[in-house]
C-alpha cells in the first residue's frame, strides 16, 4: 500500500518502499525545525513522482517500456494480438474474406497498368446491388433527395407525391430534420407503416406497432436478438442452431458472443430443403454438449437460392414447439422469388393460420431489410424487426439494450418507410414505381435461369434451381491432385479453386468452405446481380475454367512425377536456382513441366525467383 507522511512544513509527503511496499515516513525531528532545502524539496518531487508513475503502472496493468538493442526506449503495445479479446480472433466472414482482398489488389494492379489475363476484375462475391449495376428506384430516390435537403420541396421537377412523403417523414423527426436523433426503437410513423404493410402482406394477420423495431439492416436485428439469448457456461451455455450451408453473419456472430453453434445440414438433393429428421439429429447431438435455445431459418435462402414450401415451414413451426426454440426467421429476400410454383410465405402468416397452439406460444422474431429484394440499397442500411410472443420483461431489456446504440440511420428509417408503403395505384409516381421494380425482378429472374442452365452443361459442376434470392451455389468436383496440392499450402480445396479462377480470369467467387458444407463436398458462391450480357461472359469464362482446371490437375500426374509446384520452390537452393536459370538444365526442365501446367513459363517466373 502506498501511504504519505506529511511534514511540519510545505505539506510535503514523502513516499518510501519498505520491503516490496511503499510505506509513510514522517520527517525527523532535526530536519523539521530547519528550514527547507529548495534542492532537496524539488529531488524528494522528482522521487514522489517516480514512484507515482511506477506505481501506477503497475497497479494498473499498463505495459512496461522496453530498452532495444541500439538504446531508444520503446513502449510496449496495450493491445496485442495475445491481450485482446479472444472471441474476435475467432470471427471469420468470408464474403469479404482473403479472395476479396486479392481481388482488391487486382484492380490496383491493373489500373497501375500491369499485364492480367483479363481485362476487369468481377466480383460476384457479395449480393451488392447497385454494385452490380442495378439503378435504383427514383421515387425512393427522389423522397430521400427531399428529405435531405427540403429546399428541393420547392422544386416544381418533382412529383407531388414524393413531396407529400418527404414532408410526413420530416413532420415526425426533431426539428424537421433527418440530422436528429430518433427514437431508439425508430420513427413512430415509420413502425406504423411497417406493421400495416405485414398485415397486408400476410392477408390481415395482426401486427402490433410496438412489436416493430427499426434496425440497422436486418444485421444488426439478428445480433441484438443473439446477444438477448446469450446465457450459462459449459454444458448450459446457449447453442444456436444455423443452417449449413450458412450466410457468415450468424456463425461469425456466435463466435464473437462465445455461443456454441449448432449445424444442421440442408438437403443439396431436394433443392436445400429443410429436413425434420436432421433438424433432430443436429439438436440431439447438441444437448450434450449446450442447451440449445434458438433456430435461425433463412428463407429465401442465402447461399443457397432455395425457397421452402409452405409444409416445410410448418414442420418447423411444430418442431420449434415441441422442443421449445425461439425462432429467428431471416426473410429480407422475400420479394425474390423466381421459379414457377414456388411461393414466399412468412413465418409469422403460417404461424398464425396454424391456431392458437401455436400463434399464442412460439417466440419468433422475423427479419426484413432494404439492401434486397428490387430496392438493392444496401448502403443505407435500413431494416426491421418484428418479435411474436416475447416476454414482457424481456421486451423491455431489449428496449433498453436498443437505447445504447441510441437510434437507427435515419435515412435508413425513412428508406424503410418507402419499401413498406410505396406509391399507390392513382398517385403521379405509381406508374413509373411498378415498371421499374418490375423490370429489375423480371431480370433477375432470367438471370437466375441462365446461371442454372449454364452451369449445368459443365462436366463436374451441378447447380440446383436458383428459385429465390440472389445466388447459386453449385457443387464442383475437383481433382484429388488438386485437393492434395491445396492441401499442402494449407488452403481448402473450393478456396484454392476460387484463388486461381480470380488469379486467371477476374473472377470473385466466395468458396463454399467459407459457408459451411459436407465434408467431401466443394461448392461456390456466385450472385446473379451482374447486367445479363456481363453475367453470360462470367459464366462462359467460369465453364472454360473449370475445364482446363480440371484437365490440368488430371494432366500433371505425368508432367512432374513426385514434384509439385510449391514443394519444388522449398526445396531449392541457392545453387538449385542458379540451375533453373540456364535452359540446359534438367532442372529447368522440370521446372518448366511443372508451371506448364499452371499456364506460367520459367521466364516469367524468373524475376520471382531471383527476387
């Protein structure tokens, strides 16, 4: 413990280690009655606040500082890889994974002028809309215009209906203005027109205002329903069931609240359909290990392009009742829905037709989002959701966990308020609103069949129905010499796949690994966003690569015997590259079958290697 002595004089105290431990030591007598020492007053300052700041530091933590080799102090880092929290470590999120970063350079590469074998890098690696080409839809443009600067309500190039909405949207924020905060649970008037627009999407099945909470993006819902379930240790800590394959958010999510993640596999051939029996076995299996307390269903499904049937959805709804899960229903793709006789039905309709059983007593809370579906505006991320059956006290910590982020974007909110209440039949914009969402939809469902038909003339790839969504998410068969050669450099197999289709082609594709699949099975994730003509050159140049990936692999077992390509370059000495240099050399030789193979000659690969 760290004491202080005053003196008789100049309220001096005097800090002395004694021990291990600073104790006080009062002055003596003699010095006492002398007058001070202006030196030795300003040497015991300088000794107070020495043993202040070790103190401090260490009684606090803090790190110690650190004498290198050539005499400079250097302090080390609070936060280091070792101290930080451990559960972040543990988050992966493909979709914007290692591919994505190359594929980033790429594009500085070539814009620097270096020489590719593509022109263009394109990424189809991420359900970015407007990214993609896809324009927006002008009324809610024009609304958000006005709302952003009501000078332009004066404007006579805009319609009268796009300026009554900006005006209604700007009556219910503070001062008029979208630069204030809201409500934490979002704009009244907005959560309003959600719950009326869920009624009349699930044919007059009621919705309470209150139960709407506006989020950032359907993200940020899921998280803050995640965080809510959260509770126990070992044996009783939460598990959450997800689908595999499954989008990144949810097992990134789990990883970084410490949950435990509970798989269930969808069926790839029933067209990724939800089984029952699997659903049992992956819950069975868990509740050995966690106490599994909710189950996320994705539909229409993301990687996966499924849409599940009415039946299906009620099986769930029973099974989630019988074994008491809370249920997470992500449906932000429902208005992307393509294939003949497929349907989106929500959760909570189906929950409600099914009787008070079950309406009075799941839990479920259902999810919608601006960035999907025909509005694609992903950035200014808008979203809600709607929470069934939730206990009151909960409801009210949930309440109290939303105030802390203190409100959603607000252009967020407003963007949400137009997706739920667009232009009606009579109104100046309503026309112009129904060609243009048409259009985009009609698109992507010519989109969704060629990627489909495309995929499926290729000997090795299998692609079910895109029948919703955004994606597809093929089976690929890749040859065992290339599952060992990625094997060897510590990369999964779909990843080492997507590395070299990027590296040779352009292409940015996410590897199923990245969304959990069966072991022994590779897949990847491509969107169909592209314009269609840029969308039939991926395809065509996705086909073309799979083919000669594939008869390079099988090829090279002849072209190098017992030398692969990234073991040869370990195994080389300074003397073994000095022999790569001159063509005479049998281990030139070898080196030149090896990267014929890869499409790459030993005078290319010189400046690397003497490098």
């Amino acid at each position: 413990m760290l004491m202080f002595a005053k003196g008789n004089e100049g309220g001096n105290f005097t800090p002395v280690q004694k021990g291990g431990a600073f104790t006080s030591k009062s002055p003596s007598k003699s010095r006492s009655k002398s007058p001070p020492n202006p030196a030795q007053c300003a040497q015991d300052k300088n000794r107070e606040t020495r043993a202040l700041s070790s103190l401090s530091a260490t009684r606090r933590g803090l790190p110690k500082e650190k004498m290198s080799e050539n005499g400079v102090v250097s302090r080390a880092k609070v936060l280091t890889i070792d101290t930080m929290n451990p559960t972040v470590k543990k988050v992966e999120y493909a979709v914007r994974g290692p591919i994505v970063q190359r594929a980033v350079e790429l594009e500085r590469e070539l814009s620097e002028g270096m020489k590719k074998p593509f022109a263009e890098v394109i990424k189809a690696n991420i359900g970015d809309a407007h990214a993609m080409g896809q324009q927006p839809i002008t009324f809610f443009r024009q609304v958000l215009a006005l709302c952003s600067y009501p000078e332009l309500l004066n404007d006579t190039t805009f319609p009268e209906d796009a300026k009554s909405r900006a005006r209604r949207i700007l009556q219910s924020c503070g001062g008029n203005s979208m630069g204030s905060y809201t409500a934490s649970q979002g704009i009244d008037s907005v959560r309003q027109d959600v719950a009326r627009y869920i009624e009349r999407r699930d044919g007059g099945v009621p919705c309470d205002p209150d139960d709407i909470y506006l989020t950032t993006g359907a993200s940020d819902g899921i998280v803050t329903m995640l965080k809510l379930l959260m509770c126990g240790e070992g044996a009783d800590c939460t598990g959450v069931m997800i689908s595999i394959p499954q989008y990144p958010l949810y097992s990134a999510a789990l990883a970084e609240l410490g949950a435990v993640q509970i798989n269930y596999y969808l069926n790839e051939e029933n067209c990724w359909s939800m089984d029952i029996s699997e659903l049992h076995r992956a819950l069975d299996e868990a509740r050995e290990y966690c106490n599994p307390r909710a189950l996320c269903v994705i539909n229409p499904g993301n990687p996966t392009g499924q849409v599940q049937s009415r039946q299906c959805i009620e099986d769930v709804i029973r099974f989630a009742a019988k074994e008491r899960l809370l249920l997470m229903a992500d449906e932000v793709y429902q208005d992307n829905v393509y294939a003949d006789g497929c349907q989106f039905h929500s959760f909570k309709k189906v929950l409600f037709e099914m009787g008070p059983e079950y309406s009075d007593t799941v839990e479920l809370v259902s999810f919608h989002s601006t960035s999907k579906c025909y509005m694609g505006e992903c950035g200014f991320r808008g979203g809600y959701m709607e929470i069934i059956n939730m206990d009151e006290e909960v409801k009210a910590q949930l309440s109290k966990l939303v105030s802390v982020r203190l409100c959603p974007p607000v252009p967020g909110q407003a963007l949400m308020d137009l997706v739920v209440n667009p232009p009606q039949p009579g109104e100046p914009s309503y026309a112009k609103f129904i060609k243009e969402r048409t259009a985009t939809l009609s698109a992507l469902a010519e989109k969704a069949t060629l990627t489909e038909q495309v995929l499926n003339t290729v000997k090795g790839i299998s692609c079910n129905p895109v029948q919703g969504a955004m994606y597809s998410f093929p089976s690929i068969t890749i040859p065992e010499k290339a599952i060992k050669e990625a094997m060897d450099i510590g990369q999964q197999p779909d990843m080492f796949y997507c590395m070299r289709l990027l590296e040779e082609t352009g292409i940015c594709l996410v590897p199923g690994s990245g969304f959990g699949q069966k072991d022994g099975t590779y897949h990847f994730r491509m969107t169909i966003l592209p314009p269609k003509d840029k969308l039939q050159i991926l395809l065509n140049k996705v086909k073309e690569f799979h083919e000669k990936f594939t008869d390079d692999f099988i090829a090279s077992n002849q072209n190098a015997p017992g030398l692969k390509g990234q073991e040869f370059l370990r195994r080389q000495s300074h003397t073994g590259l000095q022999q790569l240099k001159s063509p005479d050399s049998s281990l030139a030789h070898q080196w030149n079958e090896v990267m014929r193979s890869h499409s790459i000659s030993c005078s290319s690969a010189g400046p690397a290697l003497s490098g």
